[in-house]
C-alpha cells in the first residue's frame, strides 16, 4: 500500500467550470485551443462556452439534464464542455467512431434531453434512435455565434452547480462487454486533474496535442489538464493522423499523449521524414500500455523528449504515474499512486497482499467516481464501501503488484493471465517478446480460450514461423504460442486500443 499527501496547485472552487475560470483571470489572451479551422484564446473559450450554455438553456435544458455530444477533435467540443457544466448540464460525450451496433445502448441508456452530431448523416443516425431534439453541430454553432460577445456579463450561475452535482458520464469503449457509462462528478473529476498535473507538470509554454478521441477520458483530460497550466491544446481527429509529424513541427508540439498505435504512426512517419526531430519534451501513455521497445524507439526518434508510463480507469481516471524517463530505473513500472491515494493489491478474498505478489488492482482516493448509470449491480460488484469505515474501494479487474516502494507493475486484466503448461504467464509479456524482433511492429497475444491455443497475431514483414523461431529465443518453452497469424494492421477500439474482441470473433 502507497500513499503520498496531495500537493494541490489550486485551493478554488471544486467545479470543473472553475478551473476555466482560473485560467482566464490569470491568461485571458493566452492561447487556449486550436483545431483544424482555428484557435481561441482563454478568454475566446470562457466567452464561447456561456454562448453554449445560453444556447442550451434557450432550448430548454437545464441542470441535471443530460446532453449526448459526438462532435469529435474540435474547438465546439471544449466550449460545449464547459458551457454545459457551468449550467449543472451533464456532458455526455460519444466518439463519431461508435457503431451503431454500440450507439443502439448507449442513446436510450443516457436518456438524453438534446443530441448534437457532427453532420447530417450522423444526425440522421442518431435521430432513428431518440425522441429528443436532435441538432447538427453546424446549426449549433450558427446558434451559439449569434448570443456570443467577446466580454460577456459573469452572471454568476456558476454558483449553482455544486462540487457534488453530476458533470460526466463517460462510456467505456465496449471492447469487452456492452457500453457503460462511469458517473463523474465535479469533484472527483477536478481533484484527478489536479493530482495528474502535480506529476505531470504541463507548463503554460506547452503545447499539448490531443490525437487521442476526446470522448476517451485520456482525450478529455487533457483539455483540463492543460487548462490547469495555462497551456494550449491542439486538438487533431483520425483523419489527419498521417499529418502528425507535420502538426508537431507546425505548431511546436512539447507534449504528446500517446495510446500504442499512435505512438507506431509517428515512428513510421519520422522514419521517412529528413528534417530535425520536433521539439516534444514529454510522451505519456496509458489506455494500452507501450512496451520498452517502442519507447526505445521513441527515444530514439525524439531525442529530447521524456516518456512517463501511467495506468489509469475511467472509474477513478488515474491510478499511478511514473515520473518522466522513471522507467530506466524500473523497466515495466507505471508509477506510484496518485498524491493522496491509495493503490492496494488483493487476493480473490479481499486480503491484502505483500510487495511482490501479484493480485486484484485496488483504489481508495477522493477521485474514485460515482458509480455506473443506471447500472446498480454492477456499481455494487466495483465501488465496494469498507464495512467499518465506508470509505469506497474500487476494484479495478486488473492484475499487478506492487515493490517495495509502491510502484506499480501491471500484468494484465484477469482474462490476460492464465497458466499453461504449468506455468503462470500473461499475453502482456508474449507480446512485449514479440514487439522485440526487429520487423514487427504490431502484435496482440490471445490467451487460451474456447478450445484454441495461445495465439499470437503480427503486423511483420516476416513469416510467422520467423516469429516464432525468435520468440523462441526470448521466452522459455511454456510461452511461445501455438500458432502465429499476420495481419496488415491489428483491429482497433475506437479509443484506439487492441480490438481483442473481434480477434477472438475472427479465431472462432
């Protein structure tokens, strides 16, 4: 068990519309954010979000309503955040990448009172599956520009939205089960922002890329994060990843949060790119974890940047965070627990284990979340109140252990870990092996599992009995996969994450 004591960069308001509020006071003409069609200052951002939330309250939603958002990587997304939770709206942000087949649970679930899409296809989706007023962003924005002044009158509605009121409902991305949502009050969400940023350490020169969706936590928070330093954030979507190096260099890029196939994007790009690397200061990662080569190779490729491994859950946001190049020192680490929190690692009864051992991934702090929406058993199954102190511990799903000096090693989700041949493994380490051979450069392992065998999938130029003869060089007998299959590209979340999911439907 680790716990640090909270240095707190902010002692105002527990609200996430407070934490705008800060920056516009301290850098109203400061560069805030920046999409493909422009950028707006804080002040632009502050003055943007009450014309949202003017707009939203003339349609006649108010506090404690919830609003579905798809809008993608764009300026509207940030202002409409904002707007909305400064009213005690609560944001409900979906990916455009949702498939219908997830968008079917997820529009009814949240019992939206308005929907805003990205266009008139997506909105015509979206209107086939609620009953609420359903807007296209286009016509949103025309709305809003039309009450938008540049030195709007502070009416103060901020105090009516309570540190405790709803603020988010987040939806994981579904690769395992059926979409749900993870409620996020202001409070938890602020004091994870603030925690992130005490170790992180963005600085009001930075510039942080957002590629990553930003209805994925790890997108979102980065719009706080850099809020909380006064930084600027740009904000890219999918379809202009093949332009990454390019916006680093455009924009002066420092900070660059990272999931695996981004991080595989840019490595490719900068190997065909001639010029000096781009001045990043600082890669982070979780969602999926990187493994060491592909930081080696970041390193390698971005000779002034630092890499900083972290582990997190939508349902408490963050769990740890390594310092910056801290994984020399601790190959395979992700960090210590956030100030203030606490990481415990339990056995299948509850029971506390040593350093060394490894077991359930546990969470005590004041950024554990709510619950699920509408989701009372498993809410119960998850946020479990200690019978004597009732203080919520979140039990993650996921497996690791702690060392002596409470950093965290994660080893897998409890179906990544499994015994074969008598000894115990997890599809983490194979595919680490295999990211090792020169000229792979993707790889995703399935455990055993309805009668199949260990598999291991590959994007290489290599023949899978190559792989495999190198694997063998790495790993012992016991955990060299059955059987090897090639792919151009792994199948991806929309978070970006390994689709294990469609892998297991494809190997049936």
């Amino acid at each position: 068990m680790t716990t640090q004591t909270l240095v707190a960069a902010d002692t105002g308001t527990d609200t996430v519309h407070g934490l705008l509020a800060a920056a516009v006071a301290a850098r109203p003409g400061a560069p805030a954010v920046r999409d493909a069609s422009g950028m707006w200052t804080y002040a632009e951002l502050d003055a943007w979000s009450r014309a949202y939330a003017d707009w939203l309250t003339a349609q006649g939603v108010g506090h404690g309503d919830r609003i579905l958002v798809r809008t993608g990587n764009t300026r509207e997304f940030a202002a409409l955040m904002f707007g909305a939770l400064r009213r005690g709206i609560v944001f409900v942000p979906v990916n455009p990448a949702m498939k219908r087949f997830h968008l079917n649970t997820v529009v009814p679930d949240c019992g939206p009172a308005l929907v805003i899409g990205q266009d008139a296809q997506d909105t015509a989706v979206l209107r086939e599956l609620t009953d609420c007023p359903v807007h296209e962003l286009d016509e949103v924005r025309r709305g809003a520009g039309a009450l938008y002044t540049a030195s709007p009158d502070a009416s103060g509605e901020e105090r009516a939205v309570a540190p405790d009121d709803l603020g988010l409902l987040i939806y994981t991305s579904g690769s395992t089960s059926a979409p749900k949502a993870v409620m996020s009050t202001h409070a938890p969400i602020v004091f994870a922002a603030r925690a992130i940023q005490a170790r992180l350490r963005y600085r009001e020169d930075d510039v942080v890329l957002v590629a990553v969706p930003v209805s994925f936590d790890y997108g979102l928070y980065q719009i706080l994060l850099s809020v909380i330093a006064g930084a600027q954030t740009v904000l890219t979507s999918p379809d202009r990843h093949v332009r990454l190096l390019g916006t680093l260099h455009e924009h002066g890029v420092t900070v660059v949060p990272l999931v695996p196939s981004l991080a595989e994007m840019l490595l490719t790009l900068s190997r065909r790119d001639k010029r000096e690397a781009p001045a990043v200061r600082l890669f982070t990662n979780t969602g999926a974890a990187l493994t060491g080569p592909v930081i080696a190779q970041l390193r390698s490729a971005f000779p002034k940047a630092q890499v900083s491994p972290m582990f997190g859950t939508t349902e408490c946001k963050r769990i740890t965070v390594l310092e910056p190049d801290g994984d020399l020192a601790r190959p395979g680490s992700v960090g210590r627990a956030l100030d203030g929190t606490e990481v415990l690692i339990l056995d299948d009864d509850g029971r506390l284990l040593p350093p060394g051992t490894v077991g359930e991934i546990a969470v005590r702090g004041p950024h554990i979340m709510t619950g699920y929406w509408r989701a009372p058993e498993q809410t119960a199954l998850r946020f479990r109140p200690d019978p004597v102190t009732g203080e919520v511990t979140l039990h993650t799903g996921d497996y690791g252990h702690l060392d002596g000096d409470g950093h965290l090693y994660f080893e897998g989700r409890r179906d990544d870990l499994f015994k074969r041949k008598g000894v115990r493994m997890g599809t983490l380490e194979i595919e680490t092996a295999a990211l090792d051979i020169p000229g792979v450069t993707a790889a995703a392992a399935l455990a055993p599992a309805d009668g199949h065998d260990l598999t291991l999938y590959a994007v290489t130029e290599l023949t899978a009995e190559e792989v495999l003869t190198q694997l063998g060089e790495r790993l012992e007998a016991a955990k060299i996969p059955a059987g090897c299959r090639l792919l151009a590209e792994l199948p991806l979340t929309p978070n970006g994450k390994t689709d294990k999911q469609r892998l297991r439907r494809e190997q049936a």
